[in-house]
C-alpha cells in the first residue's frame, strides 16, 4: 500500500510492504515529480492547492479528505493537522515544521489549536528585525532563570512561551514533523512519533474501509 | 531641556518646558534629519549605530548610555530597554515595538528579560509561512479557549503566548512603545506609560546631576 502526504514543497511516500517487512520512506519535490508516473493506489492528502488541482483528475489518487468528517474540526483547518489528530486518543499533538501547530485530543475529539511560527520562520523574523538579534535558539537554556543575553533572549522569546502553553494542558506530549527532535530537549517528557500522520491515514483506511 | 531616544528609523524628542507648561514630544526621521541643526543640549540614547557615530563628535550631543552603570544590565541589551528599566522601580515594562521586549525590574534591580517579535513582524512571518494564515492578530481573543478557526488560532499562537508568560511574574504591567494600547486589550490590568524612556533619561540625568 502506497501512502502519500503532499506540503508544499514535497511529496512524502510511505510505502507499507504487506508482508510485514519495513515500510519504505521517501520523498519527491513537488516542482519535479509527476504524480502520473506511478500506476499503483496511492492513498493521499494534500495541503498544497497547485497539486491538488492535478491529482483531482488521476483515478488512482484516491483523496483521503473526503472520508474525514469534518464537522469535528473547522474549515480552514490544515488536513495534515486533521490525520495527525486522528492518529490520536489524548493528548497535545506539536508538529513543528515551517508552522508549529499545537493541537489538543480528549477522548479522540480534536478540542481546538494554536499556530505558531516554525524555528526557520522565527529565526528570519528576528533577523528580520535587527541584525543584533540574529542568532540561532539555544534549544539548551534553562527555562525556569529569565536571561540576562541576546541570544537567550530571544531563545527564551520563542521557546518558554511554547512550553509555558503547552505544558500547561498536563497532557502526554507527541512531537513530530521536521523540527521534533530538537523540541525534544524542550519538551523531554513528550514522545516523537515521526510517521503520525501517516497513522492517522492509516486508521482513516481501516476507518472507511476503502483499502 | 532636550531629550531625544533615537531608533533604527526615527529621533524622538521631547521637549520639557522649565516652567512646567506642557512637555512637546516631536519626531524626525533618521534619514533626513540633521543632528547638527540643533544648536542647544540634548540628553540622548541611541541605539541606531550610525546616528550615533555622527553623534559622538557634537559637543551638544550627551550620551546618556555613558551614565548607565552596565553592570547591573548586559554587554548588548539595547539602552532603550535599559533607560525603561531605570524608570520602573518594581514591574514587568512590556516595550511593544518593532520587537516586544519583556523585563522585569524588582527593587529597582532589573533581574532579566526577553525578547519576542512586534506585531508587524509577526504578521509577516505567518503569512510568508503560508498566505493561508494571512490574517491580522484578533486582540478581542478570548484567551480561556484554544481556537477552531485560522484567524483566531494564529491570535492566540502570538498573543496568549505572551500573555501566558507576562502574567506568570505576577507584578505590575507597564505598556510602552507604539503598540502599547493594542496590547493593553490583552493586558487589561496594564498602565500605558507612553514616555517610560524619557521617564528613565530623566531619572538618570537628575542621578548623575548633569543638568
């Protein structure tokens, strides 16, 4: 079974081998790869309007939006977001990739979300703003002692204001997109589950029974 | 008396009238104003690199950064934020610029701070992150809720954020800087203290007897 989740900039391929051997990972540009040159069910969603046009006229595309329901989320809501919502029963989901989007799950009903800016967006907004300001997060600071230096002032500006939010819904943490393995030394409690989206696909497979 | 707090963009003045009539703020831009047409005292701060270059050789000119004693502050904190903190004996000054500078002041002493991007700036950064988050900031949130829309979701990722984190000190909030009475919506409970800056040049001037 071939799963496929389309950003804005790539094609993310998972594909599940049936004889329970490992899945295989891998990724296209969404500038370079077409999507007619695979033949096989590619089970799939897709954030990225331009791709999205394309993909509504090939068969074997099937669009895995139109089996959510979507009166338990909102419109505009991202459906990478969504599927990683419905991978989960409780907890606070941050996936951090060009946005961070925090979103809650009690008892496997999505109770709202925040977006915040992901770390390369940040940094370029400080950077932005004066050049005194451009330095990388210390994804090391003592969250608990407010600084007394540039570069843990504004370390401390993008990261204690995630966790003070965060933390403060005392629920099991899963980290994932890109980003996930350095908001683990923000968050060390919380569980990195990289393929959850591709979770929440899955189960939205089973869900709808359409595999 | 003159007194100037020069930015990145502009030469704020204010000028304060011996016989207690009124003070008059006036404003001139970097670009186009020249410092040597003013022929009387002026007590400054700059943080503008190249207006302060031009500054040193004017003998009317007085830095008042050389009547700081740096070492209860740090090496590269802007003299802004320093001169607001000189103004506050206890509190925590909410600078709402082109950045948000957030410091906390305790008997007199400044015991940190940090730094997290203005309004403008996060605006741009949302909507260079994707134009599907190109909204402006909601500042009628209700912060008690974790969002279901875009609009809102964006609002409270910048502002509950900020707000989480100001209220945790449990000090008085004191609003300056051009974004003070958009926040003070947030921070209702604030005083604004437009002239918290030349608050503290006074103080200074008055401590180090140079008028």
């Amino acid at each position: 079974m071939l799963l496929c989740d389309i950003g804005n900039t790539t094609y993310n391929f998972l594909e599940i081998n049936s004889n329970n051997s490992l899945d295989f990972n891998y990724k296209k540009s969404v500038n370079t790869f077409s999507p007619t040159d695979i033949k096989q069910k590619v089970y799939y969603i897709c954030v990225n309007e331009k791709v999205k046009n394309r993909l509504e006229n090939l068969d074997n595309w099937i669009d895995l939006s139109l089996k959510i329901n979507i009166d338990n989320y909102y419109d505009t809501m991202g459906i990478d977001r969504i599927m990683a919502c419905e991978a989960v029963k409780n907890g606070v989901i941050v996936d951090a990739g060009s946005a961070i989007t925090v979103d809650v799950v009690r008892d496997g009903v999505f109770s709202g979300g925040f977006i915040y800016p992901g770390v390369s967006a940040m940094n370029n907004t400080y950077k932005n703003i004066s050049p005194a300001l451009s330095y990388e997060f210390n994804y090391s600071l003592n969250l608990d002692i407010i600084p007394k230096n540039s570069k843990d002032a504004i370390s401390y500006g993008y990261l204690k204001l995630l966790y003070n939010e965060v933390s403060s819904y005392a629920m099991d943490i899963i980290l994932t997109g890109g980003d996930a393995d350095r908001f683990l030394k923000i968050f060390p409690h919380a569980r990195v589950e990289k393929e959850l989206i591709f979770n929440g696909m899955k189960k939205i497979i089973k869900k709808a029974d359409i595999c």
